[in-house]
C-alpha cells in the first residue's frame, strides 16, 4: 500500500446518545481502490462516512490519512488530504450557474494542488462529467442527475486523491444509474483516484465495484469482492434476501 492506506478507519464507534450508529468499524483503502459500501437502512453508512470525512467526530477510534492522524479534525483537514465527497441531496449552488459551481470548487481546495491535466480548469472538468453543453445554466435549471453530475465536478475541482460518493445514483433512471457507473469507474482510472461508493441500489454497485464493505447495524459484518460478499450467509441474513438479487 505505498507505505500507507490513503485512508484508514481504526476501530471508528460513533454514537448519538443512546444510539451507536457505527460500531467499532475498522477498514483501510489502498490508493486506485474502488470500494462500495451497503446495507440495510439504519446501518451507518452515512454515518461512517461523515466521520471518514470530518463531518462528524468519532466518538472512539482513530483516523489516519496516508498515515497522518486526523482524528477530531475539522473537514477542511480532510479536505487537505485530499478527501472530498457527496452527500444524499446534491450540495450545488441553485442560483449561480453550472460554471460558477465549478469555479467555487477550483477556488476553495484545488487552486494549490497538482493534478490531472483532466483537472486543468473548468471547462477540463465540466467536459470530464459531461455538462459543458449546461455550463451557462443555473445549477436550478438542469435536471436532478445533472445535479448529481455536477456536484462530482464540484468535489473533483479540489482535486481529492480520495471520492466519497453517497448515493449519487439515488433517483436516476436505470440507464442513469449506468451512466453514472461507468462515469465513477472511468474516473477512478483516468485520475488515479481512491473511489468509496455508498449506495442503495445493490446489484448495480455490486456490478461495479471491486470490493464491498457490508455495515448491519452499525458493525462491519463482511469485506471482501462483489464475489465472495454475494455467498456470505451473513450478508444474506442481514439483508433477508431482498435486495441481494444476484446482479445479472
């Protein structure tokens, strides 16, 4: 792992009162992984990645980046190590268009940072997700997926070496939903970046990703390929069978 995880979990419990959201969870990603992360509602994967990200303070548990302790660091710490993310409801800027959106990107993280020439400036990223053709629009007026889109591009503006992608694919289309795959993959080979992906719609991140980390009420129950997380019987217990169609 060069030396060091690009990011690495030790043991991270975050609790709300009474409430133990994450639960002692442990997971160290590798630079050029693309990792998925599921489980039922109320597992904690939106939890576990508010503290991945500084969001929210571990309760326990330490969290490094290359090897840099970041426990209890404010997210623009995380965000200097190269950490950016999305949230469940894009964060865009309704009024100011698809380039200013952009723009704030470049300008709040990614001004002093090398990166891809993929990465160049605005119109490098807005070719790179796909919306130059919307680049004069206000973030309003495009569609929720392009919204979605665009929030990536807000997060790959700082130039992270590490994309945290909550549930970009929630409410997309089927072949949205494809789009949006194959996007987040070429990303991840074009720019050499770390990819954790949380989603809801299982067969297709399953699809996608090369490993898969299962939270269950707060705890790690399974990590390992698409493959072998597919045959865990916990895995199958947990989800009651439902979701865990075997992708096609």
């Amino acid at each position: 792992m060069n030396g060091h995880p690009l990011l690495e979990a030790r043991d991270v419990t975050v609790r709300f009162g009474g409430l133990t959201a994450v639960d002692s969870v442990s997971a160290a990603f590798a630079p050029g992984e693309l990792a998925g992360i599921i489980g039922p509602n109320g597992a904690g994967k939106t939890t576990f990645f508010n503290a991945l990200s500084g969001v929210v303070m571990p309760t326990s548990g330490e969290l490094f980046a290359q090897g840099k302790r970041l426990t209890g660091a404010a997210p623009h710490r995380f965000a200097q190590q190269g950490v950016a993310r999305t949230f469940q409801t894009p964060r865009v800027f309704a009024d100011l268009d698809v380039t200013a959106n952009i723009n704030f990107g470049l300008q709040f993280a990614g001004r002093h940072r090398t990166a891809s020439w993929l990465l160049k400036d605005t119109t490098s990223i807005l070719n790179l997700i796909g919306l130059a053709e919307q680049a004069a629009l206000p973030a309003a007026a495009i569609t929720p997926s392009q919204q979605r889109l665009l929030e990536i591009g807000m997060a790959l503006a700082t130039r992270p070496k590490l994309l945290l992608l909550d549930e970009v694919a929630a409410g997309l289309t089927e072949s949205e939903v494809e789009a949006m795959a194959q996007l987040i993959r070429r990303l991840r080979d074009e720019l050499d970046l770390t990819v954790i992906w949380i989603e809801h719609a299982v067969t297709t991140l399953l699809r996608h990703v090369e490993r898969v980390i299962v939270l269950h009420q707060g705890k790690k129950i399974a990590d390992g390929t698409p493959a072998e997380v597919i045959r865990n019987a916990e895995v199958i217990e947990a989800y009651l069978g439902d979701e865990m169609a075997e992708p096609a």
